[in-house]
C-alpha cells in the first residue's frame, strides 16, 4: 500500500476519534472531487480539494489531485509547488512525480519534467502515465521513434489507455506510417470512449484517422471519420477545420474535368 493511502487512512481514522461529523465531511469531499475531476469540473475540483487539505494537510493523495486540478487550468506554477509538497509528504508516490513532470512540460521545462517522469517510472515501472508523460515530451522533440517505444511500453503495461494509443498513432502518423497510425486508432475505438482534452478518446481517435485516410488521398473516407468526431465533440476545433478543408478538397477534385 502506498505511504500516501496509508496517511490518508490514518488521517481519516483521527478525525473519526475526534469527530465523526468532521470524517464524514472528510469522505463527502473526497468523493465530490474525484466526481468533479471526472467530469472536467478543474475549477469546481481545486476548490473541493483545498477543502479536503484544510482537514487534512498531510494527505498526499488530496495534494497530488489539487495539483491535476491546477495543472488541467493552466495553473502551472501553483501545479508545481502543489505537487511538490504532495512529494515532501509521499517521496514515494509516482503519482506525484507523473504530475510533477506533466506541470513541467506546461512550463516548457522538458528536461525537469522529463527527469520527473523517470523518477516515477524508477518508484513504479508499471506507471502508465508516467510513460505516456515522457513519450510526449519526446514526441516534442522530434524524438519519435523514442516516442512510439514509449508509448507502446504504456499501452504494453495497460492494454486499456486509451490515450497511449491516441499518441502512438499520432507518431506513427508524422512519421508516414499510416496504416500503423490507422491501426492504432482503431485499437483506441475497441475500447470505452474516454473525456479528454480537447475532445474525448474517440473523436481524438476519429480525427487522427481521418488526417492519416486525408494524407493517403482518401478524402471521402476522411470526412466520414472527421463527422464521427464532431458527433461526439461538436466544438473540436481541429476536427471542424480538418472536415472543412477535406470537403473542399474533395469539391475541387469533383470539379476537376477527368481526362
């Protein structure tokens, strides 16, 4: 068990001696933040969490959750001295390291956060976001043949993240291999559909099918895919622009007298 649950059991287990109403607070917030964070609710979550450190200022696992919250709203600096503190009271939680590394990436520190993600990748070699943190920093920078062994190391260890394989076949993809990229999509497609920023798995999966089916000139196949997207997440800008330019380009081609 992790010295963080183990905190976080204690803490509760002292403010049920002390209080039982207090306790039951306690685990009210808790479960309304975690309700919160799954619903994209950041904003709503942060202050959820400060509610929950207020009672227990110990209890990494409610430090390592404000600092998603703050990270997801671009609160960088905050996410870092968050998750720092979270690593001060569990410098075994590879949770707090995973997010410490994303919060540094935000902050275009590439090297901190990738130092970051080793860390807990060291602490819990099977932590899935850990991977996926590292293979995109390498993703950004250019490294993707390191990337897409990272990302395939993530989606080894879970068979079900969506999102690695959302990223591996956005690599695959750069690099021209598009029936390994559409393979990868399609593997995100098997599974439940996920939200995720700035669109769910699916219509992240839909549209990185429809670039490569574009890329390959099937234009037709394309824009199906794009419109599977925005039936799920209407306001996904890159698929609404993506559809509109493979629209016109299979306009065009139509119009273009055939020899």
């Amino acid at each position: 068990m992790k010295l963080s649950h183990i905190v976080g059991l204690v803490v509760s287990s002292v403010l049920i001696g002390i209080n039982p109403t207090i306790a039951q607070d306690f685990r009210d917030l808790q479960a309304q933040g975690r309700a919160a964070m799954t619903q994209q609710q950041y904003a709503e979550a942060e202050t959820i969490w400060r509610k929950v450190i207020e009672l227990a200022p110990q209890n990494a696992d409610a430090q390592i959750s404000l600092c998603e919250s703050l990270w997801r709203q671009i609160k960088t600096d905050e996410a870092i001295a968050t998750c720092q503190q979270a690593i001060a009271i569990d410098p075994q939680s590879a949770d707090a390291y995973t997010n410490l590394g994303v919060a540094f990436r935000q902050k275009g520190q590439p090297e901190t956060a990738t130092e970051a993600f080793h860390k807990a990748i060291e602490l819990d070699d099977k932590a899935v976001r850990a991977y996926n943190g590292l293979g995109t920093v390498l993703n950004d920078q250019g490294r993707l043949e390191e990337a897409i062994l990272v990302y395939r190391k993530a989606v080894e260890i879970d068979p079900n993240f969506s999102l690695g394989y959302n990223n591996l076949g956005n690599a695959l993809r750069q690099l021209n291999r598009l029936e390994d990229a559409i393979l990868a999509y399609k593997r995100c497609l098997k599974l439940p559909d996920q939200p995720a920023t700035p669109a769910s798995s699916h219509a992240l999966a839909y549209t990185g099918m429809g670039m490569a089916l574009q890329t390959q000139g099937k234009l037709k196949e394309a824009i199906a895919q794009y419109k599977a997207a925005l039936a799920i997440s209407p306001n996904y800008s890159v698929a609404q622009a993506r559809l509109k330019q493979a629209e016109e380009a299979l306009a065009e081609d139509q119009a273009s007298p055939r020899s």
